[in-house]
C-alpha cells in the first residue's frame, strides 16, 4: 500500500468514528486532543462537511454520504436563519457543503442553496472602497476598510456563481478583489500581510497588519498558504497568467523557507526556538495549493521540478511527521496546527481545515479527487 493510501486508508476510518462521536455538531479546533464542537456557528464548518463529501468519493460508503447531506440541511437552515455569516469566510463554508452536493450529485436544491451563499457574500462587497469587507458590518471603526488573504480562498464562489448563471457582477467582483489583494497584501519579495487596511470612504490604502501573524510586517505562514492555493484558483477561473506568476512566487517563498522537517512554523519571522509552534495546517493547504499549481504548469515550465519537489517533501513531512496515523483513538489527521498563537487560543492542536486540506491533497494525488472548489 502506497504511503498516500495508508494515510487516506487512516483519516476513512477516523473520519467514520466521528461520524459517531459529533452526531449533529461540527468539529472546529481540538483541546486536549478532542474536537470543539459547535452547532454550525462558525467560520470552519464547512470543513467537516468537505471531509465527509471526500471520504464518500474516495470510499463510496453510503454512510459517509448521508452524513455529509445532513450537514448541507444544516447549512440550508443557517443560511435561513441567517446565523454567524456576517463576515466574508461563506466560500469556506458554502463550497465545500451544498457546491461540493452539487458537483457530485448534481443536487438542483444544493445548487440554489449555493447560489443564495454567493449572493449573501456579494453584500461584503464595498462600492465605494471597491473590496470585500472582511469582517465587521459596514462602516465597522475597525474593520470597516480591511481586507484579509484568506478571502482568495473564498472568490472561487464568486467565480462558480458567474458559470453558472452568466452574471458578470460575480465575475467582476471577484476579480477586483483578487487584484486589489496582489497590489496590497502581496509585498515585493513574494511575502504576504495577513491584512491590509484602505479607507471605506476613498477606497485609499492605508496600511498592512496582522491579526493572527507575529507582527504587521511578518509572514503568517497559513496566509501565505491561502495565497498560493487562491491565486492558483483565481487563475483556474480567468486564465489570467498574472494570479499563475503570483502563486508559484508564494509557493517558491514558503517552499525556500521550509524547516528541516518539511512542516512550517506558524510565522516565518517569528525566533525560533524548541517551543515554537508549527502550523501543520499551513502546510497542509500549501501542499493541496500546490497539487492545483501544478495543473497549469506546463512539463516544461523552470519552476515545476523544484514545485513537486516541494509537494513530496511538505506531504512525507506531514504523515510521517505530524499524522495520527497508528493512533486509532485520536480525532484529527494532523498534530500541531496551530490556530491563534498570539491570542493563545488553540496554539498547538487539531485544525478541522488542516484535516481538510490535508486529506483533500492525498485524494487527489491517489485517485485524482479534485476537492470543491470548481466544477469538474
């Protein structure tokens, strides 16, 4: 059995115990070893439901797919009730749930229900500043003007909702994020800010800072992954060789700065000593951003041997390294991530998004399974 199947083989079996474990709840981040259960209030609840929707396709287990249509239900009655979603992260919730239906069973409802989400998501979008207000209601002193990286993974819902229904204001959106969000939160030397702040009234652009990074001018090392991973996305829906050029340049900083067991500290400026925390999830993302760089790669292109290089090396860092496989009682597929160190919240432990994108990486590399994140 290949490395990549045993690790699959591992997160199936996990994954089908906590199918037991959760019932109607959603898993968020861990303490002390147990999943943070929620009742689908949270930004990463769509990654619970993107796990089962792999784990059906990979294993074609009925079980697997009734409880991910169950979790769409529950994302039906939160987009109705219009609970926790004022803020900008509905791609990671609405893609990977009713879009991820959609794609695989053709669900007309599913599709609706996602359609609705990209139409929810389009009320972040700011006319006069000319963004996607990340989090905050308009006008919001704080975060009124702040845009953060974590939304390129978010546009691809934008981009869906245009296929599908020729509506350019998706489209048109989308792009002027993406592009606003390579101007402003991509620096020169292929680094990124985890937020950038612009004035709500002009649209002028004020400053780069942190939220969850080491300081305002660090490299939060998952923003740097939701870089590489949405720019290579954006690039799959416009075809635009500049959003192509700026993820093999983030990806070629995160790969350059990899430590010596392949899996990423959580700040690539923060000093490095015995206790510093990892991001498995970081690296996790980065290597299923990687799988989609790749597909546009020609076999030619200069920077694709040093690319799948870094592909292998973050993939056997994580299983052999970081995966729980052998420990049959754990929850999560990947010790240390890290969530919030700065805040102390979850610093060292199970990320539901790093499970995702770590178990969506070895699906589509064993068996070609391409995640959620556009139609196939």
């Amino acid at each position: 059995m290949s490395m990549w199947k045993q690790a699959i083989e591992d997160a199936v079996q996990k994954t089908r115990a906590n199918i037991e474990k959760y019932g109607d709840l959603f898993p968020h981040v861990s303490n002390d070893g147990k999943y943070l259960l929620n009742d689908n209030d949270d930004w990463t609840d769509g990654f619970w439901s993107g796990i089962l929707w792999l784990c059906y396709e990979y294993s074609g287990d009925p079980v697997f797919k009734q409880a991910a249509e169950k979790t769409v239900t529950s994302f039906r009655k939160r987009m109705d009730g219009k609970v926790a979603i004022d803020h900008h992260d509905i791609g990671f919730l609405y893609s990977l749930s009713s879009k991820a239906q959609w794609i695989i069973e053709r669900d007309e409802a599913a599709k609706q229900l996602t359609l609705e989400a990209a139409d929810w998501l389009m009320t972040r979008w700011r006319e006069k500043g000319q963004y996607i207000q990340a989090w905050g209601p308009a006008g919001d002193p704080q975060n009124g003007g702040r845009i953060i990286i974590d939304c390129m993974m978010n546009l691809p819902l934008l981009y869906w909702a245009y296929e599908q229904t020729g509506n350019e204001k998706y489209r048109d959106v989308a792009v002027i994020h993406a592009d606003k969000s390579r101007r402003f939160l991509v620096r020169g030397d292929d680094s990124s800010y985890h937020t950038f702040y612009f004035d709500p009234e002009t649209g002028e652009s004020i400053r780069g800072g942190t939220h969850q990074g080491y300081q305002d001018g660090s490299t939060w090392t998952r923003g740097q992954a939701w870089g590489v991973y949405g720019f290579a996305l954006s690039y799959h829906y416009t075809k635009n060789p500049l959003y192509l050029e700026t993820s093999k340049r983030m990806a070629r900083y995160f790969l350059e700065r990899l430590p010596e067991d392949d899996v990423v500290y959580w700040d690539f400026n923060v000093p490095v000593n015995d206790k510093t925390e990892r991001d498995s999830s970081a690296s996790a993302i980065t290597a299923a951003g990687l799988i989609e760089l790749l597909s546009h790669l020609s076999a030619d292109d200069p920077d694709r041997a040093f690319l799948e290089d870094g592909l292998q090396r973050s993939l056997k860092g994580l299983v052999n390294g970081y995966a729980t496989i052998g420990k049959p009682d754990a929850e999560g597929f990947l010790e240390h991530g890290s969530y919030h160190v700065r805040g102390n919240n979850a610093p060292d432990d199970y990320m539901i998004w790093g499970d995702y994108y770590y178990l969506e990486a070895l699906v589509r590399l064993e068996k070609g399974i391409k995640g959620y994140w556009y139609e196939r």
